[in-house]
C-alpha cells in the first residue's frame, strides 16, 4: 500500500484536505501541510515518544500533492523500514 492508503486505512484523527494532510499512524504524528503555490511543503513527523524523526521543509515540484508529501514523510522519517 501506498503511505497516504496505509493513512487512510491507520490512522487516529485524521484530516485530510488537498493542502493539508494530518493524523497519527502508528502512534506517529505524521503531518503535512502546502505552504505555498511553489512547491513548499512543510512536513512533521513525530515518534509515539514525542522526538522529531522529520521536521522541516521539503522543496517539492509545483504538481506534487499531499499524497506526495505524505510519501515524503514516510520515506523521510523511515516509517516502512521495519516492514
């Protein structure tokens, strides 16, 4: 599955808006949210413990969408290395 599927299928409280992506997947906080029409996307993904395993800006192509960010997140962060 695809992270924004394994979101959709997992996650607690989630939202999800074309710009704006957020809920907690596996005890994670995995949140991202398009800063502006360029690209920007701001991601943050926290550890159940509270620490910040992805916390920062990705400079992304104008066409990426929040399931693109979500991926991001996910690779970034290295959610699926486990499995």
């Amino acid at each position: 599955m695809k992270p924004i599927e394994l979101m959709r299928a997992e996650a607690v409280n989630l939202t999800e808006d074309p710009d704006e992506v957020c809920g907690y997947w596996r005890g994670h906080l995995v949140w991202v949210k398009q800063e502006d029409a360029d690209g920007l996307w701001y991601v943050r993904v926290n550890h159940p413990d509270g620490g910040y395993l992805y916390d920062g800006f990705w400079r992304a192509h104008r066409d990426c969408t929040a399931a693109d960010a979500v991926a991001e997140a996910f690779r970034g962060a290295e959610l699926l290395e486990d499995e």
